[in-house]
C-alpha cells in the first residue's frame, strides 16, 4: 500500500496533466478512507512556492505541492512562477479536492522608472525589482499565449535566456546547449528559467565527459579554479551548479546581460496587467538593506501610491543567518517592515520559494525572530485566501468595485471581513464546498445589511 502511495506521489510530477490529475484523485480517495494519514492543520503557511512551470528545486507540480501541504499540515498554501500563470488553476482545482486554502500569483521583474539609479530589492541591479501579483482564479498556458501581457513578459523572459545561454556557449566552447533540445524538455510548458539552463549545462557535461576526472578538469578550467576546488563537488552536482551559477551567470560572469529599460516590463504596466486578470499587485520585499529597502515607509507608501495593495516577504532570508550581527540587523528591518505594512492595512504574504535545494518547505513560525510578527502573517495568508474564495465563488475580489461601495477607505475593515471568509474551514467534499458557497454568499449579504 505504501508502494503504492509513492507511485500516486511520483506521478504527481509528470509532464503530462492528464497523469497529475489521476494520481491526485486517487490520493484523495485514500484520504478519504484514511489510508494516508496527516498532520493536523498548524499555524503556518507557504504561500511563495514555485512549480515546475518556472523551477522547483524538488520538481512540485502545482498538485504536487498542493498534496505536500495537506500532508504537512499547513493552515494554507501558494504558488508563485515566474512570468507565467500557467499552474493557478490546477493548483487552486487541487486545493480544493483536498481541502487546503489557497492562493496563486506570478512573478516577474520590472524597471521602476523614478529609481533607475538605486538599488531596489534585485542586488547590483539599480532600477529592477521583482514584483508579484497575487490572488489569480484563472491561469493556464492557454491564456498566457491569448493574452497580450503574459505574452510579452513571457517572450521577454526567453529573449533574455537565449542571449544568456548563447554568451555562455561562446566561453564554453566544447559543451554547447541546445536551447530548443536541452533545456526546452525540462519544463512542462516551455517557460525555462536560468536554473533550467544551469541543469541542461550540467548535463552535458555529464555526457560529453562521463569520466568524473576529465569533467572535474574540465569545469576548474571553465570556473577558473584549482581541480581541487573542485573535485569536492564530484558527488554534489547541486552544490556544484549553483557555483557555476554565481561565476557564470550572475554579475561579473560571462553569461550575465546587464539589464536595460528594455529587458523587463514597467511596474505600471505589470500592475496593470496583474489588476486586468483580477489580481492582486504585490510588492516584493528583500531584507531591508538596499538604498531603497532603507526607508521602510517611504518604500511602501510609494508602491501604494502605484497601485500596490499587498506586500510580499521571504522571512528566511533575514533571520535564518549565521552572523550574529547581521541577523539582528536583519531581523529588526524584517520587523519595521511589517509593522510599517500594518500601518497601512497592507496584507502580508509570505513563503519559502523552493527553487533552490536546501531551502525549508515552510517557514518556522515558533523560532524567536517570527515570534512578534507570525500573527500578521497569519491574517495576511487570512486575507488573500479568503479574497481567493470570494472572487472564485462570488466574482468579488479584494480590489473590486463592490468592495470599495461597502467599505470605502476602510482598508481595516475590508481585511476584517475577507479574513473572516478566508478563515473558514476548508472544503474537501462536494456536499462541504456547497456548503461553505452559501456561508459566503451569507457572509457577504449580512455585510450588505449591517
């Protein structure tokens, strides 16, 4: 029976949806009969997970990791990909079929105009950031190739891949990759990151040089390193790539672009893109070091002004370091940040990412830096789950007309109300998803009258 599980789990990476799809429906069965057993729900959430569609260190589905985290036992769940929204809806159907509350967004980054010359929250990129929407219903390959925005942000994100990956085969030289043949065939959907190219890189080197000494030499001359170096890494292909990442890739290194006005959308336009599909724009906070991140409330009351009306945090990376100094320094930002955001009303979404290996599956909520701040990350998860809900089932979001008529610049009490739908108990069966439909449709018609 356990065989069997793992093979249902193992599916749960395909390819092919059909086959995800399957396997989901036959977990959900053994659920149901108590064959798999899970962790109660916890206070904690994960709402910042790539899939496959963009990269996930562990190769999650939207299913995948919908699975895990009912499993696991989180309160809620949320995947994030990179310029593409191709997995909400598998996703947000998934959760569903397992009772687990939910949200989908997509990430990019965008040129802020007014800050071209300071650093935002991408390190020695003056001018970038990554920013998110959040919050989507509807998602898939077929709309990103219908739609005019996600076209453009997704064949721009490939125009930068392919000048990468064509500098890199120039400093290579002897293991040239081949984007449509090796790196195409590891996503899902056509929609490879820098991480697709960096295991396509590493792959054939494998099979151009299957002897693990002649590969070792050939990648300490690539990298400009001792053999010794190197050969550490003989059983750590991982460990091994994200070396080859930071000497190859990123700044400084033969494949990296220096990005202009050009290589990315503006934030009013990936804002509008993310308010036309009926989400929510969500600014991306770092940890608080850069010349911009410096000013907590001169950061967020500008993206408010923009259109921002949820902000999003990756907590991991400002308390979970080994300097003693720099952890306090980054955990006092981390703590200005949110209660500058409560401030102002301003939701809160947070996560791990998984698209690196070593990286936790949730944050840990109990350790003493979340301890302050766990709270508001709690009715932040609250908030947008529940604006999932209400948009899916009522077609009334967070930022919609009707919303703005009952509660005006309220912001308070507009989050009170979407975090009391978001906290209700999730639906898993069909009689229990009837059930929570009319609850809201109450919800929100009690509101009305009160």
């Amino acid at each position: 029976m356990y065989h069997e599980q793992l093979d249902l789990e193992r599916r749960l990476g395909s390819f092919n949806q059909d086959e995800r799809r399957e396997a989901l429906q036959a977990l959900r069965a053994r659920l149901g009969s108590a064959q798999v057993s899970v962790v109660p729900e916890l206070p904690a959430v994960n709402l910042h997970c790539h899939t496959f569609f963009s990269y996930n260190a562990y190769g999650y589905s939207p299913s995948a990791y919908a699975w895990e985290s009912k499993k696991r036992g989180l309160y809620a769940a949320g995947i994030v990909d990179f310029d593409v929204l191709d997995g909400v809806e598998e996703f947000l159907d998934a959760a569903q079929l397992l009772g687990l509350r939910a949200l989908a967004g997509i990430e990019s980054r965008v040129v802020v105009p007014e800050w071209k010359n300071r650093e935002i929250n991408s390190p020695g990129e003056p001018g970038i950031c990554y920013y998110m929407g959040s919050g989507f219903i509807k998602g898939s390959p077929a709309l990103r190739m219908s739609h005019d925005g996600l076209r453009k942000m997704h064949a721009l994100a490939q125009e930068r891949n392919r000048v990468m990956l064509g500098k890199l085969n120039n400093h290579l030289g002897e293991v040239p990759v081949d984007y449509e043949q090796d790196v195409l065939p590891l996503t899902p959907s056509g929609n490879p990151t820098e991480r697709h190219m960096l295991v396509a890189l590493y792959r054939k080197s494998e099979t151009l040089y299957p002897d693990v000494n002649r590969r070792a030499r050939f990648w300490a001359d690539v990298l400009e390193m001792n053999e010794a170096e190197v050969r550490p890494f003989d059983d750590r292909p991982v460990e091994l790539q994200m070396l080859i990442r930071s000497k190859l890739m990123k700044r400084g290194g033969p494949g990296y672009t220096e990005p202009d006005e050009r290589s990315f959308p503006e934030l009013e336009e990936m804002i509008g893109i993310v308010l036309e599909l009926g989400g929510v724009p969500t600014h991306t906070w770092l940890d608080g070091t850069s010349v911009v991140e410096a000013d907590a409330a001169g950061l967020l009351d500008f993206m408010i002004g923009k259109g921002s009306s949820c902000l999003n945090i990756v907590p991991d990376r400002n308390w979970n370091l080994s300097d003693p100094e720099v952890r306090a320094r980054k955990v006092e930002k981390l703590h200005e940040i949110v209660r500058e955001a409560e401030k102002r009303d301003l939701p809160i979404i947070v996560g791990t990412e998984m698209n690196k290996h070593g990286q936790g599956f949730v944050d840990d909520f109990h350790s003493e830096p979340m301890r302050p701040v766990r709270l508001a990350f709690m009715r932040g998860a609250r908030v947008m789950t529940g604006h999932v809900l209400l948009k899916r089932y009522l077609g009334i979001g967070l930022l919609g007309e009707e919303v703005r008529e009952r509660f005006g610049n309220n912001l308070r009490k507009r989050n009170e109300f979407f975090e009391g739908v978001g906290g209700l108990k999730p639906a898993g069966a069909p009689g229990e998803l009837e059930d929570m439909k009319r609850t809201i449709r109450r919800m929100w018609e009690r509101g009305k009258q009160s």
